[in-house]
C-alpha cells in the first residue's frame, strides 16, 4: 500500500515523541512493503512564530493531500496566562479538526497490566478496564457563537441533530464491534443541547437492538469512572465533556503518556496522543513516546493493516514486559529510558520480530 503521511509535530515535546512515532511506523512499512512518504507542516506555537498563524493553509494543503495526519501536540506556556493573546496555539489543532471535518474523536481507554501499580485507583478497579470514549469534536461549546467582553462572556453549546446522529451511528458502530454496550452521556436534566442528544438517541436505539443502550449524566459519570471503570464499553459525549472525561480516563490507566486517539469524519483522519505538548519536559528527552507509537497503531488499524496494527501493539508490549520504560512509569530502580531510547529499542524489536 502507498500511504502518504503529514506529520504535524507542533510544540514542546511534540517534535520528539513525533520522530519517534514517524521512526516506527516507517519501520513496520519496511517490514510490510509499504511505500510511505512524509510532509513536513507547521501548527500550533510554531506556526504562529513562523507564519503568525497557528494552523496555516500550506498546512491544510498538506493534510488534505495525505492519506493520513500523524499529529504530536500544540500549545505554549507564554500563551497560558495571557487572556488577551490575539491568537493562540490551541485555535490551530481546533481549526485543523474543523477544516477536515473531524467530528468523531476515538480516545480508548485501555490498561496495561504491568502498569496497573501506577494508577491513583486499587489494582482491582483498574485491572481489565477496557472502553472507549467517542467524543464529538466539532460542536457545542468550542465552535458556539462565542462573545468576550472585559465584563461580560459568553459561550454557546450548540448541536444540531444531523451531527448528534452521525456521532451517535459511529458510537453504535463501535459498540456493535466491541461489547455491545453504549453509554450515552449527557447533562439532560439541565441543558437543552443534551436532552436533544437523548432523544435523538432514544430514537436510533431500536436500530441497534443488539446494543444495550444506557444514559448517564455527567457528572455521574465522573464518579462512575473512578469507582467501577469497568462498568464502561463505549461512551459517547459531546465535545467539552469528552474534553474532561477524557483526561480522567487517561490517568485511571497511569500515565497520560500511553493513550493514543483517532479523528475521523469527512476528511484526512488524524492520529495523534490525547497528551498535550508538556512545555516545561521540551528537549529533555524523558517524554513517553508510547501514546504517539500507539497512534501509528490506529492509523494502521483504520487502513485495515491489522496485522501491521497489531505489530506495533506486540512492540509496546514488549518494551512494557523488558522495562524499558521513560521516567514516569519505570519500576523502583529500574533504569529510566530517553523518549529516543524508547522509540529506538522498539524499532529494533519491530526489525527482529
Ligand atoms: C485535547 C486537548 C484540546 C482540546 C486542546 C489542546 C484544545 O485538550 O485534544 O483534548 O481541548 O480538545
Ligand atoms: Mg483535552
């Protein structure tokens, strides 16, 4: 297979984990025969230093040419506590998401065994839970009619039911390949943009009567997803609370720096690690390149390359299982490995298996 790839690499530790991310996937191509080529593009903080803008047209030229976009992260401390920036690194992974059309954004939640011991949760909540959570990306509060005044603000959530269906059936898709459970998450005691995803959803559920379907405030879920994660198989939510569930998620499976996510819809999917670009570790050389790794994973699953998917997958796991491990989820006296070392060692492991 021919696959064409633009890498967005973006900010702080996004260019390292980013190499090593390009360095694996480019080695399971070799071992498949596949014929890969990357581009280069400029988002985020970089963007704006380099072209003023955070997500420049050459850098939507580039993604909608791609089969593929291998994302790392954006954002800059310098623009983290100054409410009056103009432009901000963060508007360009939003305006990338809006311009493909990534209205559906994939973020599985899965544990590893061996790391069980670095969750905040007893070993026995955390072990074996396994959903996924599908967030809808391009509505409700981010892209909302927005107004901001020294006095006075405002945001809107707003969906219409053509995109509370089409996230709904990729939800129901997935439930119907996983354990044919779907969790509906929404605020519909309060907010009028979530008793239209409940309806909208209680309509569709007879046309899934193989799903069992459920409905969760959010707040509920919350506290569901520290006290029995197991409870989940897929959850579906709108944008700011997949937002905030999300990152809960990551940190039930100890280490932000393992969960690796897919956005897919109209256009180019995206791949990139639901970690942000962690300004102050740039250019030391301790970040986890594992989430960006597992991303190339996704990316190959969604082409159908199982085996190519699931190759990567055995690779982490074995780098897991020999503890070469970065800093954050290494063993007591275990030897700390570089996001380079990581990345390099499970190259080598992909060449020799
Ligand atoms: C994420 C991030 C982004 C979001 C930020 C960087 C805009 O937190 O992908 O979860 O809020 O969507
Ligand atoms: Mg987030």
């Amino acid at each position: 297979m021919k696959l064409k790839i633009a890498v967005l690499a973006g900010d702080g530790i996004g260019p390292e984990i980013s190499t090593q991310g390009v360095a694996v996937m480019s080695a399971v191509c070799r071992k498949f025969g596949h014929e890969v080529s990357y581009t280069e593009a400029l988002c985020g903080a970089a963007a704006i230093d380099a072209v003023g803008d955070p997500f420049p047209a050459d850098t939507l030229k580039a993604c909608q040419e791609a089969d593929a976009v291998l994302f790392s992260a954006v954002g800059h401390p310098k623009y983290d506590n100054d409410p009056a920036a103009k432009v901000r690194p963060e508007q360009g992974l939003l305006a990338m998401r809006k311009q493909l059309g990534l209205f559906a954004n994939i973020r599985p939640v899965q544990t590893f065994d061996c790391l069980v011991h670095k969750s905040p949760l007893k070993d026995e909540l955390v072990r074996g839970a396994d959903f996924v959570c599908i967030r809808e990306l391009t509505g409700g509060m981010y892209f909302g009619e927005k107004k901001e005044g020294s006095d006075y603000a405002h945001d809107t959530c707003a969906y219409t039911r053509a995109e509370v269906e089409r996230i709904l059936r990729v939800a129901y898709d997935y439930a119907r390949r996983r354990r044919k459970r779907l969790t509906v998450v929404d605020k519909a005691n309060v907010l009028a943009s979530s008793r239209l995803w409940r309806k909208v959803a209680q309509e569709m559920a007879p046309e899934y009567p193989d799903v069992e379907t459920d409905y969760m405030y959010v707040d509920n879920a919350a506290m569901r997803m520290i006290q029995d994660p197991k409870f989940f198989d897929v959850m579906v939510t709108e944008n700011t609370f997949g937002d905030i569930l999300t990152d809960e998620g990551s940190c039930i499976t100890g280490s932000m720096g393992l969960l690796p996510s897919a956005s897919t819809g109209e256009s180019t999917p995206v791949f990139e690690p639901i970690h942000g670009s962690w300004p102050q570790a740039t250019g030391l050389d301790i970040a986890n390149p594992l989430a960006q790794i597992l991303s190339v994973a996704m990316l190959f699953e969604h082409f159908g390359l199982t085996d190519e998917g699931a190759l990567v997958r055995r690779a982490v796991d074995a780098s897991l299982d020999a503890n070469v491990r970065t800093p954050e989820i290494q063993v007591e006296g275990g030897e700390k490995y570089g996001t380079k070392a990581v990345g390099e060692w499970i190259v080598r492991w992909i060449e020799e298996n």
